[in-house]
C-alpha cells in the first residue's frame, strides 16, 4: 500500500459517494487507474463495505453506553448480541475482571436499564454511560503502514 492508496483512503472514509472521477482528481489520477486501485483494496479485504453513518440521536437513540461484561457462555452472548437491536458492537477484551465490551445505544435510560435486566443473565457486568463523542468514526487510513 502506497502513499496514493492512503490517500485514497482517506477520501473514502469521509465520503464513501464521491464518484471515481472526482476521486482521481482529488488524488491525481485517471478515472480507470482510481478504479482499479479501489477494486484490488475491495478484493484484498482493506475496503470491507461501504455504508452509512447513522446519526442515532435522529432516530430516537438517545443513550449510549459501554456494557462490560465477564460472561459465562461466550456462543449463549454472542448469539443474544446478533438478535438484540441494542448492540450495535460486541468485542471480546483481554486481561482484567470483564471478557467482553458491548456498545449500546438505546432510546432512554429506563430502556437502558430494561437492556441490562435482559443481560444480567449472561454474567457479571457494569455499565458505562457515555455523556459525549468527541472523536467518533476516526479515519484508520493515516495509520496505514506503507509496503513495496
């Protein structure tokens, strides 16, 4: 990965819609070769999906939280997180008394508290509440390393 595909990236995280033309002007290349750069990140899996980013507080999401949790049946969880529409990320973490890291988000705090009283049965677990996102969905693309 090269100094243009950083680039690139850069550009795309901001706004996946730019269309390839303006992409290659931005970066100072044709149309086609932006394009093919762009189809062997898709194929090489750097470029996952593209989606959009939902302002959550403008669908009635209103609280977030950070739910750390030690559980006891890690498959039992996982498969609890997948059908829940709360969780929105579920990270298994290392070292200290929690295994696992939900990001919730939910309309208010007594639904919130509803939420936990669905988890308490998957282990012990406390919760954070966020208050604000100073620094949300930060560009991984200036952490690239660059290769030959």
């Amino acid at each position: 990965m090269d100094q243009v595909d950083k680039n690139l990236l850069l550009v795309l995280q901001d706004n996946a819609r730019i269309s390839m033309t303006e992409l290659g002007r931005m970066v100072g290349l044709t149309q086609p070769a932006v394009t093919e750069r762009v189809r062997r990140m898709e194929e090489r899996g750097v470029i996952k999906e593209y989606r959009a980013v939902v302002a959550r507080e403008k669908i009635g999401k209103h609280t977030m939280a950070a739910i750390w949790l030690r559980a006891t049946n890690c498959e039992s969880l996982y498969a609890f997180c997948q059908s829940a529409q709360e969780v929105i990320e579920c990270h298994r973490i290392s070292g200290g008394e929690y295994n696992h890291l939900l990001k919730v988000v939910t309309a208010s705090l007594p639904d919130l508290e509803m939420f936990e009283n669905e988890i308490v049965k998957y282990g012990k677990f406390a919760t954070s509440i966020v208050l604000s996102s100073p620094i949300e969905n930060k560009s991984l693309a200036a952490v690239v390393p660059e290769s030959n």
